[in-house]
C-alpha cells in the first residue's frame, strides 16, 4: 500500500489495535496449528502450504502458492522442497513456463490434508462457540476488507 500523507481520523487508534491483536491471534494460531499437525510430522507453515493447493481451482506455482498465503516466494519455496523431499508434493512440468513447476498434492499429501481436516473441525467449533454467526461473517468481511486495501 502506497504511504500517503492524512490527517489522523478517528478510525486510526482502534485500527492499530486491531492490527497488534492479529499479530497477537497469528502467533497463537500458529501455536495451535503446530499443535494440531504435530503427530503427523508438520508445522502450521506446512499446513497452510497443504490447504492452500488443496483449495486453489488449478495447479499453482510456488509465487502463487506464497501469494495466496501472504508469504514470501522464498519461504514457500523452501518449504516445497522439504515437502516434496517427504512425499507431501510433487512437482510437475509446467507447461506456461520452463522453470516455474507445477505444485501438486502427492496421494500421501491428500491424506494428511484430509485428516488435518477432520481434525481441525472439532477444534474450529469449540474456539468459535461462543460467537454468533453473524458475529464471524462480519469478522470475516471486516478481515477480507482490510485484506484487499492492503494488498492494492
């Protein structure tokens, strides 16, 4: 996001703790998710690498990968390489571009996926039951919305 010269608004006190308790929920959620992948030999980091090609429509690459996590190119690639040296991924030929592969879920990847899943269901209901749902659809526009403005 380009820095531009404001005057200070009102919106702007409450703005800053909201970003410093995601920064705050980000490392708890990290800690959870090492929590909930660790019998499978995993890291939250490696999870979200997992969910994010599972739910993308195609094949990505890994500058797409790290797009679609707000990660750097960097980080996912190394992550890919240790997940594609333990069977998680593979890489396939990409016919778009000679150097840029294909990331794909391997079958054992897809299972691991999957029952991080199933697992994770339980623990999503208990740390959201005492939110309404329209109480999470607003968090979640509200998150989307600052998101988007970040990112143009």
């Amino acid at each position: 996001m380009k820095e531009e010269q404001h005057k200070p608004i009102p919106q702007g006190p409450i703005f800053t703790e909201i970003v410093l308790e995601i920064f705050k929920l980000s490392g708890v959620l990290n800690a959870e998710g090492d929590r909930l992948t660790e019998e499978y030999g995993l890291s939250s980091a490696r999870w979200k690498i997992l969910g994010a090609i599972e739910r993308s429509e195609t094949a990505c690459t890994v500058p797409q990968i790290a797009r679609m996590m707000g990660q750097s190119r960097q980080a996912v690639q190394r992550l890919v390489d240790l997940m594609h040296r333990d069977g998680l991924l593979s890489l396939l030929d990409n016919p778009k571009h000679k150097r840029a592969k294909l990331v794909a879920l391997t079958t054992t990847g897809r299972d691991v996926y999957k029952k991080l899943d199933v697992k994770q269901a339980p623990w999503a209901s208990r740390c959201s039951s005492h939110l309404s749902t329209t109480e999470l659809e607003a968090t979640l526009s509200v998150l989307r919305g600052i998101t988007h403005k970040l990112e143009v």
